[in-house]
C-alpha cells in the first residue's frame, strides 16, 4: 500500500504540474486538459485498488485452501519441554498425553490461519466493492465527455 502511494503521489504531481502549464497556454483547452488528467488519475487509482483487493482476496483463499503453519515447534522439541514443565510442576504425564497436545496445538493454528484468512477476504472486498462505482462513474464520464467532444 505504501510503495502505491510512493508512486501515486509523484504521479500526481507530475499530472498537476503539467495541467497547469497546459492552463497558462490556453485558459479553456487547459482547464479541460486538467479536467480528463484528474479523471484519468481517478480512474488509475480506482482501478488499482481494486486490482491489490483482488490479488489480496486470492492471496487469502490459498491460506484458507492450503494454509501455511506458522508454529514449527517440532514433536521432539514439544516432547522435551513439556516433560521438563511436568518434572517442575510434579505432573505426571504420558506419551498420549503429549502428542494429544501437540496436534491439537496444531490443529488451533491451522484454524486460527483460516480466521485470519477469511478476515482478510471480508477486508479485501473493501478495496473491489468501494473504489468499482466510483471507477464506474469516471468512465462513465471520460466516455460522456469524449462523445461531447466529437
């Protein structure tokens, strides 16, 4: 999102700074120069937002098709604590009980990266169902504006 904002608002910018020079040549021609930059810049922005919202909705239901585990504790190593936690506490554990724990500490990180997944498409829909109307709207009026001109 930043890198987008890096490169939108020197675009934006340059987009001004031309608009302006075209208004000081011609007052009328300029004005309308400046009027199809600002809504072709509209129409970049939109569409771009839409484009990542679509990437980022994509991005999250591969992670709720196939999710990646963030917890890698291996077996052993969770074996190991866990027998040292049960020498501290005077707990008595067994094998079973162990491996239980792991696998559902796993299946609760697997679920938890299906939560975040599924949250991240409701969020992603935002930046399609927002900015599309207003890139509707745009278009609607460039090609309004360029039969007005014909």
């Amino acid at each position: 999102m930043s890198l987008l904002l890096v490169l939108l608002v020197p675009l934006a910018v340059l987009f001004t700074v031309i608009a302006v020079a075209a208004n000081k040549k011609d007052e009328k021609g300029g004005e309308e120069m400046f009027k199809q930059l600002y809504v072709h810049l509209v129409l970049f922005a939109t569409l771009m937002m839409t484009i990542g919202g679509g990437i980022s909705i994509f991005m999250s239901a591969a992670d709720i098709i196939s999710p990646s585990s963030s917890y890698y504790e291996r077996y052993e190593d969770y074996k190991t604590n866990a027998i040292e936690e049960a020498k501290v506490s005077k707990e008595k554990i067994n094998e079973q009980q162990i491996r239980d724990e792991y696998e559902r500490m796993l299946s609760d990180d697997k679920k938890q990266t299906e939560a975040e997944a599924k949250n991240t498409i409701i969020k992603s829909f935002g930046f399609i169902i927002i900015p599309f109307p207003v890139f509707l709207y745009f278009n609607r009026m460039r090609k309004n504006n360029k039969e007005s001109q014909e």
